[in-house]
C-alpha cells in the first residue's frame, strides 16, 4: 500500500508590483501595526504602558510559569530521541550527496554570534554571580548565599539556563524550518513547520497568524538583546572614557542613563542596518568570524590571568552535578501559593497572623534576617521556631518567585528569540543531517557556553571568595560586572587595551543579532524569500529602533529594562504554543517520511 504524499503546495500569495513587491501583505502590514501601536502606547502613556505590561506579565506567570518550564524539558528530549534514532538521524537537510554551503568555522562563529553572543558578553559573569547569592538551593535555606557552599548550586542552575536546555529551543524551530525547506523544497517560513498538521489551512489567514506570531516574538527577543548589549556597551565606554553624562550617577553604582542608553541604541542600529543591508554572505558572516576570533582572545586573557585552576575544577565539578540533577531541573515546576495554603500550613500560633507573614515568608529575593526583620506588630513577637515554621510553609511561594523571575524569563527570552536564531541556523545549516545539526547546534555551542561561565565567572567568584574584590563585583550592575571583574583582575595598559576590545566586541555582536534579526523577519515576510528588499530591511532596522527605544523610555524611573522584559514574556507565550505543534508535526513528517522510505524500498526489491 503506497502512502500518501505530504503536503508541499504552500502558497504564500506576495504583491506582484509596488512597495511590497515580494512580500506578503496581510503579514507585513498585521506585523506593523502590532509594534506602531506598541510604540505609539509607549510614548503617549508610558506610565500605562509600563504597569499595564507588569501586571500582564505576572497574572500570565501565575497561570503559565509551569507549562514554560515543562515545555523546554520536552523540547530537549524531542530532540534527542530524533538524534538517537538512526532512521531519522541520518537524513540530510538536501538534495542527496549535497555538501554543506558554510565551512564548520563559519558555521559555528554564526551560530555563536548569533545565539547567545550578546547574552554570554553580558551574563558570563552576572549569571554565576547572581546565582552565586539566590538560587533555589539558597532560597530553600539549604545553604547561605555568596557563600562556598552555594557555589555548586550557583553553577548547577547557570549551566541549566545556558546549556542543553537554551540550545535545544533554537533547534526545534531550527530543524523544523530547515527540514521542509531543504528536503520538501517549501518556503523557509514559520508557518512551513505547520503543514504536516494544518495542510492547506496555512495557505490563507492562520497561516498569517502563525508568521505574524514568528515576527513580533522575533522583534521583542531580538530586543531585549540588545537593550542589554547597549546597556553594557555603554558600560564599557564609560570604563574607557570616564564620560558621566552616559551615566546614572545618582544610585549606588553608576548604571547606564536613558540618554546615555538611547544615544548607544542609535549607533547600534545604525551600523546594524548598514550591515543587514551587505547580507547574510558578507556582513554577518565576516563579523560572525570576527566575534569568534575576540572572543577566543578575551577568554584566553582570563585563563592566563585569571583563575583557571578554580574554573577547571568549577566546570568539572558543576558538569557532573548538572547531568545528575537533568531531570528535576528539566521538570521541576512550581505554581504560586495561594493565601489559604499558606495559612493552612502555619503552625497554630502563627495562624491570626498569616497576612502579615506571607509577603515576607514568600519573598524570593530575601532571606530569614530579612523576613523577621521585617515584621511589625504582633507577628513580629512571636517566638523564633515560630516564625522558623512560617518561612518554611511560604517556600514555594519562594521557589515559584524565583522560577519565574530567573529560569521562566531565560525559557522566554529564548523562545522569543527561537524564530530569528532557529531560521537563522535554518538558513546556514543546508546540506547537513538532521543529527549532524542537532548535535552542532545543542550541544557544541553549549560546551563553549559552560567553559565562558565557568572561566570569566568563576574568576569573578575567586575574586569574591578570596577577599580581593571587598564586594565590588557583587554590588556592580549587571552590565558593568564584566569591566569591573577585569579591572579587579589586571591593570595599567593591558586593562585599558582589553577593555577597548570588550567594547568592540560588543558592537559587534550587537550588529550580527540586530541585523541577522532584521534579515530574519525580511525572510518571513516575503513568504521564505533568502533575497529581501533593501528598503524594508531599512524599515524593520528603523522600527527594532523604535520599540527598543519606546520600551526603555516607558519603564520610567524603573529599571530600563524591566518593560522590555515584560513585553517578551507576554509576546514569547503564543509562539511557545507554535513551537509544540512544530514538535508535534515534525513528529509526524519524520515518521510518514519513514514509512515512504520502507515502502519504496520494497517497491524496488519487488520490481528487481
């Protein structure tokens, strides 16, 4: 019995002539509008704007914080059974015999630069920092943060947001988008992924809704990006020039000003359209290269001078304690905790207290000093196993708080983020085989991850831990811990030379995510088209600009990235749902693509 052939007639209708010549319509104008409309409500009311996406944000945490972290887990052992299993790992994304159109430099500079670049310039010392002080081991009470003990911990939970889990996001959309397009010879669009499931339904309005979801989650990932790059980069040039007037220095660390943080947006932007302009074959592809080689001269520059010995022993260490806790760290999700149950889980004489002990016992970023110090009134007489028994029955409040606020948003962010990284390694990985892109794009990229966080953060943590820094990383803003763990760590002109380089390197991988992202929503907007029009890739450059700018202006007095945070979240929600469908449908086209293989097979026997 033959089996039937998939569905590849997609038709993505494109204007013939005029403006949007090349692009579909209804895709470019929905996908406008949504982020007009949000720039123009965050300059027109910001204050609304800000506190409307704030408490959107955390009802939608309330409800979905589980189902974010259960769906990565499953994300990462889709891919693995796909890689393992011989009769789909072996496939290749192409013509039969085709050879790969990048180098593996080439491949794996664009995907690093492109992937978590920006990220790990920025987080390679913050994230182990700041998981060095609160992680759940810490919240739990287990051990006492900033401490040896929490320093295990501290690496478990920044390998888990940096490793396996990050990279396995990206490829799902990843191998999805590459395998219709390369060996179904289909649009290299999102809605693609769809059509072992929804047939030819994507040819008309869902299938705008399923791209249209791919460019605003693609817009808020990308720019959440580079509001943090620009906020380092304006770090670094303070650390270089000693300008105060790209600085907030009214706090108690001096942080990026708007002035100073909008000022870097533009010259950002700037050279990101430029390069967009060039394309993937010349512009990002140099600067890709380009990244590679400073970023491999700024990690040897902490293995000479920094403390290697205590990062090699961290990154064996930490890697074993990772693999042993996978499982739990894959699936382990907490849901708020409600008034009642927090009330019924105090013992009885806490019991008439119970409102003015839940917000302190269920504060994720206190601790039990803070908690009892806290207290006024009555609550604050109660005995000390009292108020022992409190804080432990608000512990899940705890870990939910500290779920959502950490892992839930990096699950987000890489989400968001998943439609421009996932069609970019789509586009460069043509002739590969689908275990020969799951294995480059998951777990390479996540090795060179741990060793950046292993080696900048664990010299950081060194610094701490011996007394030499007094303090100083721990209390510097996030964007400035890099700089000043350097300043720490050497001095006189190597530091001002190095410094110089960070910058640069920044810059630059803040134009390969701008512009790769800019191409990306190009591509999905002229219906899969890898050629795109000068001009609209202008036009999305100039409105990535403005929502950036839009969202740092609109959370007021707040942290400047705080609205930019809650806007992805919220964004990254519906295309989450996207991407378990694609699971899903990929599933499905492996498993009929198998079945065809077998029965050609025997068709052939049988006829020889």
């Amino acid at each position: 019995m033959s089996i039937k052939e998939p569905f590849t007639d997609l038709e993505i209708d494109t204007a013939d002539a005029g403006f949007y010549e090349n692009y579909s319509v209804p895709i470019a104008l929905i996908s406008k509008g949504i982020m007009v409309a949000l720039v123009l409500w965050a300059l027109v009311f910001p204050a609304n704007a800000n506190s409307t996406l704030g408490s959107w944000n955390s009802r939608l945490l309330e409800v979905f914080n589980s189902f974010y972290v259960l769906i990565v887990g499953l994300f990462f052992f889709f891919l693995a059974i796909v890689a393992i299993l011989p009769s789909t790992g072996r496939r290749v994304m192409g013509t039969p015999g085709e050879k790969p159109e990048f180098s593996n430099f080439s491949w794996f500079s664009m995907m690093f630069g492109a992937g978590l670049g920006v990220g790990l310039m920025v987080f390679a010392t913050a994230e182990p920092l700041g998981l060095w002080g609160s992680n759940p081991v810490v919240v739990s009470g287990a051990v006492e943060g900033n401490s040896p003990e929490a320093l295990q911990s501290a690496y478990r939970f920044t390998y888990l947001h940096y490793g396996f889990h990050a990279w396995a996001i990206y490829v799902v959309t990843g191998l999805s988008l590459a395998y219709y397009a390369y060996t179904r010879d289909m649009p290299l669009t999102i809605r693609s992924a769809l059509t072992p499931l929804f047939g030819r339904l994507l040819n008309g309005f869902l299938g705008h809704v399923v791209d249209v979801l791919g460019v605003v989650a693609t817009i808020l990932g990308v720019s959440v990006t580079i509001g943090y790059g620009v906020s380092q980069f304006i770090d670094g040039l303070y650390a270089i020039t000693g300008m105060q007037w790209v600085m907030d220095l009214g706090g108690e660390v001096p942080t990026p000003s708007k002035v100073g943080l909008i000022t870097g947006l533009v010259v950002i932007m700037g050279l990101s359209i430029i390069s967009a302009v060039s394309g993937v074959g010349r512009g990002v592809k140099y600067l890709s290269n380009l990244n590679l080689v400073l970023s491999i001269i700024l990690l040897g520059t902490f293995v000479i001078f920094g403390s290697f010995v205590f990062a090699m022993t961290t990154y064996g260490t930490a890697m074993v304690d990772y693999i042993l806790h996978f499982l739990s760290l894959s699936f382990n999700a907490y849901g708020p905790l409600s008034a009642e149950a927090f009330a019924a889980a105090l013992p009885a004489e806490a019991q008439g207290h119970a409102d003015a002990l839940i917000g302190g016992a269920t504060n994720a970023w206190g601790s039990f000093d803070g908690f009892k110090s806290g207290l006024e009134g009555a609550a604050a007489e109660l005995d000390e196993a009292t108020l022992a028994a409190a804080y432990a029955a608000g512990e899940q409040g705890r870990q939910f708080g500290w779920q959502a606020g950490w892992t839930t948003f990096y699950w987000a962010w890489w989400i968001a983020f998943s439609p421009f990284v996932g069609l970019f390694l789509a586009r460069i990985s043509k002739g590969r085989s689908v275990r020969e892109f799951i294995l480059g794009c998951v777990f390479a990229p996540a090795l060179v991850c741990f060793a950046w966080m292993t080696v900048l953060g664990g010299t950081a943590i060194d610094l701490e831990l011996a007394g030499a820094a007094e303090g100083a990383i721990i209390g510097a803003s996030n964007t400035s811990k890099l700089f000043v763990t350097l300043s720490y760590m050497i001095d006189g002109g190597l530091l001002s030379m190095l410094n110089v380089m960070c910058v640069i390197l920044i810059m630059t991988f803040l134009v390969t995510s701008a512009d790769s992202g800019i191409l990306v929503m190009n591509t999905i907007m002229s219906g899969g088209s890898q050629e795109t029009g000068i001009k609209h890739r202008i036009i999305w450059g100039l409105i990535l600009t403005a929502v950036i700018g839009a969202l740092i202006l609109a959370a007021g007095d707040n942290n400047p990235m705080d609205a930019l945070r809650n806007a992805m979240i919220i964004g990254a929600l519906p295309f989450t749902m996207v991407m378990g469908l694609m699971c899903v449908s990929l599933a499905k086209a492996l498993y009929r693509d198998g079945l065809r293989d077998k029965h050609q097979a025997s068709s052939t026997q049988a006829a020889e």
